[in-house]
C-alpha cells in the first residue's frame, strides 16, 4: 500500500521507529529500514552493521547509522543471532533509501523468539493508522 506517498508492504512487520522485519519462508527474518525510515534522516552516509553470529533481543540497537543531520542507532525488530550482513549497504548505504525492500536490507536473523516478538510490531490492519499518525507527528 501507499501511505502518504511513501511504500508501505503489508506482508511486513514494522517497528514504531520504521525498521522492517520480512519472515522469509525458511523462517529466518530479513530486517531493512523503511521508505520513510531511509529518506527522513536525510542522505545517509555511514552505517555501521554488525558482525555474523552477534545475537540481539528485540528492541536493542544492532548498529547505527549517520547523516548529515542525524546519528542513531539501529533497532532489532525480532530476537536472534545475525545469520548474514548485507555488504552492499557498507559500500552503498544509498541503498536503503533507492530499494529499501529489496537490495536495501540490512541483515538476516535465525529469530530466537519470533511469534511473541513479531506481535509486537506493526502489521495487518494497524499499519495505516500507525503510520499516518507517526508522519503527522514528526
């Protein structure tokens, strides 16, 4: 769906500080930071992810990122150890805003927790208000 013009995929769960979590069909989480999420900071220019096998709860900062306007932490969407980092958006981190929900993620979890942790995000029919609410907000 669209939301004020910015993509929004249903099939995906959102933190309220707009990182995305994908369930892919083997069960591990592909994790990426939203349309909005990666343009609102303004161009970013450094991210630091973190290492294979580096294990996180949902809600801890895995990394950080920084623009010319913003320094911030990243946020785990769902408990689990970090299976993979995407090297591209080292190099590239243009990437999170060109094709945030394809070549724009950021890393893969083997999830540790995943049903409790993903009824926590935003997803389904709240997705709309949560976001309208949160843009109108800023």
């Amino acid at each position: 769906m669209e939301i004020e013009g910015y993509e929004v995929p249903e099939d995906l769960y959102y933190t309220d500080d707009h990182y995305w979590a994908r369930v892919e069909d083997d069960g591990k989480v592909r994790v990426g930071i939203d349309a909005f999420g990666g343009t609102a900071v303004g161009t970013i220019e450094f991210i630091d992810l973190p290492m294979e096998d580096d294990e996180f709860e949902a809600g801890d900062a895995f990394g950080s990122m920084e623009s010319a306007k913003w320094v911030g932490g990243l946020t785990m969407p769902v408990s689990g150890t970090v299976i993979e980092v995407n090297e591209d958006i080292e190099d590239d981190p243009g990437l999170m805003a060109e094709d945030p929900y394809g070549d724009g993620w950021l890393i893969l979890v083997e999830p540790s927790n995943l049903e409790e942790d993903l009824k926590k995000l935003n997803h389904g029919d709240k997705l709309r208000s949560w976001f309208e609410e949160d843009i109108a907000s800023r």
